[in-house]
C-alpha cells in the first residue's frame, strides 16, 4: 500500500484554481461554478482539495478546461521489465 501523501489533494486544488483563472480570467468563483453546474461552495471545496467532492465533479472541471487527457491516465500501470 502506498503511504498517504495529505498534500496530494490540496495541490490538485490550487492547479484547479491557477487554471480556472488562467481559462476564464474573468470569471469569478460563482461565474465558474455556474459553468461546472455546481454550487460556489462545492468549487471552493474543490479549490481546497477537499476529498469529499465526487470525482466527477473535478473531471466535469477538466472538461471545462480541456484538459481531460490526464484522466484517462489514472489507475494506468505502467509495465515493467520484472512483470510478467
């Protein structure tokens, strides 16, 4: 088991945030989770990695910010040359 990493989520959160403002500079926090179809507090949450935020709601964000492509990669094992 891999040993928990407690600033995992919060650095989700702020790159969510950074991109938020980098794609939609003039939205703010209620302009933002109006587009992502969820309440203001739900996105500060995110914004904070907050573990109770369904996983959906931060790929919904990805979509809106087109950046999806990582997804796709979780849970993903890379093989290496010991496996079988």
């Amino acid at each position: 088991m891999l040993p928990e990493t407690p600033t995992t989520l919060p650095q989700l959160g702020q790159r969510l945030k950074a991109a938020r403002k980098a794609a939609f500079p003039m939205d703010d926090l209620n302009a933002f989770a109006l587009r992502l179809g969820v309440a203001r507090s739900t996105l500060q949450r995110m914004e904070q990695g907050d573990l109770s935020v369904a996983l959906s709601r931060y790929y919904r964000a990805a979509e809106l910010l087109d950046m999806t492509e990582g997804f796709h990669q979780l849970f993903v094992k890379e093989k290496s040359l010991f496996d079988d």
